[in-house]
C-alpha cells in the first residue's frame, strides 16, 4: 500500500483504485473518437481545415454556457450519480455516430450535430470530475491524485490514437466511436460500484449555489484571475494539437491514419511524463510559474511549425507536449486546492469555461487560417500569441501578484 509520501499515495483510497482503471479506459476510448473524428471530417467527407475547426469548435462551445450549470448542480448533488449520467450521454452519442458511419449514412451536419451533443454532457461532466477528484482522496491527496489523472490521461494518449489509426486502416473510422461508446458504459458501471460513504464529502447546501458567488470569489483572488487569463491564452490558441497534427499529417506531410494515430502518441509521450514529474514532485507553483510555462510553450510553438519533415515534426512533439501539460497541471490543481470545498464546483465550472471556452472562437479560427495561409503559417501565428500573451500578463499583473502572496504569508503568521 502507498505510503504519505508515495508518488502512488492516492492509491490508498479504495474508490480511487477502482476508478482510476474505469478512466483510463475511458479516455482510450476519448482519444480514439478524436482521432477518428478528425480523420472522418478531413479524409472520409473531404473536408478541409475550416470544416475541422468548426467541428472541433462545435464540441466545445457548450462549455461557453453549459460548464457554470455542471458547477452548481456538482455544489448541490451527489456527484457520483451526476457522472453516471453524463457518461451515459456521452455513451449513447458516441454510438449514434458510430452506427451512422459503418451504416454509410454519415454526412458533415451529423458530425457537427453529434459534436454538439457531446459537447454537451462533456462540459456538464467536466466541472464535476474536477470537484468530484478531492472527494475521492481528500484535501491531503488532492495534488497528487490530479498529477495522476493527467498521466492517467496522457498515457491513454499513448494507447487511443495508435489503436484508433490502426482500426481505421483496418474497418474504416466507425468502430474507434463504438469502442468510446463501450469505454464510456465501462466508467458508468464503476461509478456504480463506488461507496459513498468513503467519499470525502462535505455538507450540501440547503439553498440552491449561486454562480455568482463563484465569481465574486474569483474577483477577490488576483492569483486566480491570473491563472484564468493564462489558462485561456493558452487554450485556445496553443493547446490544439487535435486540429496542428490533422493538417500537418495530411495537408503537409501527406500521410496515411497509422502516420497521423502515431503524432498523438508522441505528444503524449511528452504529457505522459509532464503527469508523472507532477506526482513526484507535487509541490505547490505559485501563478508565476504558470505564466512563465506558458510563454515557453509558446515558443515551443513556433519552433515546431518550421520542422523540416514528418519526422523532425514528431520528435519535438513530445516537448511541447510536457511543457504544454506541465502548465496545465500547476493551473489547475492551483486553483482547485486553493477553492474552499463549499465553491469548488463552481468555481472549478468558471475554469473549464475559461479554458476550453475559447476553442469555438479559437478552432475555427486556426482552421480558416491555415487554409488562407497555410498550416506552418497559422502554428507560429499560434505560438506568437501564446509567448506574447504570457508576457504581457505578467507585465500587467506581475507586481500585484507579489503584493497577494506578501499578504497571505503575513495573514498565516
């Protein structure tokens, strides 16, 4: 059994040991319909970047109005029952898309109809798994257990898009959304299987929450609010390697789904370690580090938009990928271990919409620009405002942040 100090102390709780399983094969699941999603709009329909960008757009933008709403039903019910149902949702939409492309019924209105649609239950789902992680180990745990969800994450990354590019040369794009479809009935049954009364709850409300007491909180705190400005920067113009490797693989380089599955897994070598660095380490990074992450990340951008060949491409893919996650770690267990428990799904609903809240503005934009002036073009163009926008905000903010934590460390005292 992990011990306090264990990289693997999360494994202590038995809810979290039977739940990190279901995940992991969820997120397989996860990144094989992306996979092929992408593959369906660009290859099978003969689509180009704006159509990519727009579905990818279309997926998200629920979050923009939905992501608040997940806050407070997470502040107010029971969160274990509230996941069963969104990744219920989730199965049911994931298998109408499935059945419409081996069916050969499958045009570009039900992909953007269906992305929608999932968009949905992903962003009432979000904010709840966030709130629902410190319940399962705890406030002592809670870093621990994220830096494990990411590599949890990421090392699905690894596993999905190979499986998805070899499913594809092999069926066609049809079977990786029924396979997400049944990885997403296999996390149902489990949450079913968790005890309640191991989870570390705290007493709900009588009245309903109200989301504007989430943002108030937010406004009292410059060291969130500048991690939200961050975390959005970043989003939405860096952290789109779904829509970069779609049109690197197929407009740039001309590859076939195994070369495209393979960029996924490269990137994911690089979060996959980000994920396990965090569980060791796991010690608290205050916003500055943040915002400097981000603006090597940006930087990473650019330099990996000028590689030469396919190859040179998907090498530096794992760099950016450790850089990019490594940030995204420290934001997000930042401001979910600073949020008392009583504002932590709401407030954890503002920074999931904050951070795939720009991706319909965002992917759309990336797939127009890369179709007036080339895929190479849009990734620096992408990286530059990433780099600018961290220096910029640390510009702006930099002296206010020292003036907070001076006043928290005395208020401690």
């Amino acid at each position: 059994m992990a011990d306090k100090k264990s990289s693997l102390r999360s494994f202590r709780h038995r809810n979290y040991r039977i739940f990190y399983p279901a995940v992991f094969i969820s997120n397989v699941g996860t990144w094989a319909q992306r996979v092929a999603q992408d593959w369906l709009v660009v290859t099978d329909l003969h689509k180009g970047g704006a159509e990519l960008g727009i579905v990818t757009g279309l997926q998200f933008l629920p979050t923009l109005f939905v992501s608040l709403y997940g806050g407070i039903l997470a502040d107010r019910f029971n969160k274990r029952k509230l996941l069963m149902i969104t990744n219920g949702g989730g199965a049911l939409t994931a298998l109408a898309l499935g059945y419409l492309i081996i069916s050969g019924k499958v045009t570009i209105i039900e992909v953007y109809f269906l992305a929608f649609t999932l968009g949905i239950f992903s962003a009432i789902d979000s904010p709840i798994g966030q709130s629902f992680t410190p319940e399962i180990v705890g406030k002592e745990d809670t870093r621990n257990a994220i830096s494990l969800g990411s590599a949890n994450f990421n090392a699905a990354r690894l596993v999905g898009p190979a499986v998805s590019g070899l499913l594809i040369k092999a069926f066609g794009t049809g079977p990786s959304f029924i396979l997400n479809a049944a990885s997403f009935a296999i996390i149902t049954v489990t949450l079913g299987f968790m005890r309640d009364r191991e989870l570390h709850t705290s007493e709900k409300s009588i009245e309903k929450p109200r989301i504007i007491e989430a943002i108030a909180y937010v406004k009292s705190r410059i060291d969130i609010l500048v991690i939200l400005i961050t975390v959005f920067i970043t989003a939405t113009f860096g952290l789109n390697f779904q829509i970069f490797n779609a049109l690197m693989a197929t407009k740039v380089f001309h590859k076939d789904a195994g070369s495209f599955g393979g960029l996924g897994s490269c990137i994911a070598i690089g979060t996959l370690a980000a994920g396990i660095i965090s569980a060791k380490r796991d010690q608290r990074r205050r916003p500055k580090f943040v915002i400097f992450a981000s603006g090597l990340f940006g930087l990473t951008l650019i330099a990996i938009s000028t590689m030469p060949s396919f190859l040179t491409y998907a090498a530096f893919l794992p760099l950016c990928g450790v850089i990019a996650v490594g940030t995204m770690i420290q934001a997000n267990s930042y401001v979910s271990v600073t949020t008392p428990p009583e504002l932590r799904g709401r407030v954890m609903g503002i920074y999931l919409m904050v951070f795939l809240g720009g991706s319909p503005i965002g992917s759309p934009l990336i797939g127009l620009v890369s179709d007036a002036i080339g895929v190479r073009q849009a990734i620096a163009i992408c990286g530059a405002v990433v780099a600018v926008g961290a220096g910029i905000t640390y510009l702006i903010t930099g002296k206010s942040l020292v003036s907070f934590h001076q006043n928290q460390k005395r208020n401690s005292n």
